[in-house]
C-alpha cells in the first residue's frame, strides 16, 4: 500500500476514528498497533502512518496521553492513592506510571494532585462540560517522552560543561 493521504478518505477516517474511540473508550486496557489495525481491517505500518496524518500523534503517545489525563481528573477528583490511579489507567508499574506522567507534567502525581485541587475546586466544575474539561487539561505529547528524556539530559550536561568551563579559567 501507498502512504496514506494528507487529508485522509472519509471511509479511512471513519476507521481511524472507531480505532480512536476505542482507545478513549478503554484507555486502561492494552492497544498495541497490531490490535487496533485489526480493527480498522488495516496493515500495521499503514494504521500507523494514517493514524498520526489524521490526528497529529502516532497511537502509542495518543493514548499515554489519554492515560495521563484520565489519571490527571482522578487525581483532582477523588481520593485514591498513586497506586490504585496508576492501576486503574492500565499502567503495570508504578515505577514506569511515575516517571511517564512526571516526564509529560513536569511534575510527580502528588505535586500535581495539589495544584489541580488548588487551581480548579471541584465546586468551579460543577457546570462545565466534561469533553471541555478533558481537552483543557490534555497533556502536550508532540515530542516522545524519551525525546524529552534526552533533552533534559543534554540540558545539565550542557550546564555543567558551562560550569567547569568557568573553572577552569
């Protein structure tokens, strides 16, 4: 097959779009490529291609994203610990939950949890529309996580080459 088009077809954005609800649907379950190109009766590299032409992320970071906001809303909204929200958004670790969701944040779910709850009361929410809730607090995910990992790293390495340049003179 050809790489997908720009502007996809309106029968392979119905596709892409059962694929996408699907993971909105279920973000806590696994949605590896080969699943969801079943599912739109699609080649892997194919669905892949025209998933991220279509709505701007590959599949994976769409839903690390959907997880972290899920993740985010009940952190905010309800009183469960770290581990049981890091479980219940489909992550097996809360190691590699912690560092993902302080890798996209910036911050760790306890920090987090405090500046949603003193930012937005849970009273402020009452009427605002959950789709409008959601997409305002989405996390940026248009780099890779491991991308943001390595900028971070030549960032203090850059530092501290400064550092010892000074040093030195």
């Amino acid at each position: 097959m050809s790489l997908p088009p720009r502007s996809p077809s309106p029968a392979l954005l119905l596709r892409l779009l059962r694929a996408r609800d699907r993971m909105d649907a279920a973000s806590e379950e696994a949605w590896p490529v080969q699943r969801l190109a079943a599912l739109c009766g699609l080649t892997e590299a194919y669905f892949a291609r025209a998933f991220k032409a279509a709505f701007g992320l590959p599949p994976h970071r769409y839903l690390l994203s959907r997880r972290i906001e899920r993740a985010c809303a009940l952190l905010r909204d309800t009183e469960m610990n770290v581990t049981e929200i890091a479980l219940q958004t489909g992550w097996e670790s809360l190691g590699t939950f912690g560092r993902t969701f302080r890798d996209i944040t910036g911050s760790h779910p306890a920090a987090v949890r405090e500046q949603l709850r003193r930012e937005t009361p849970v009273q402020a929410l009452a009427g605002m529309p959950l789709c409008h809730l959601m997409a305002a607090h989405r996390p940026d995910l248009l780099s890779a996580v491991s991308e943001k990992r390595r900028q971070a790293a030549a960032a203090t390495n850059e530092a501290s080459d400064t550092d010892s340049d000074k040093e030195l003179t």
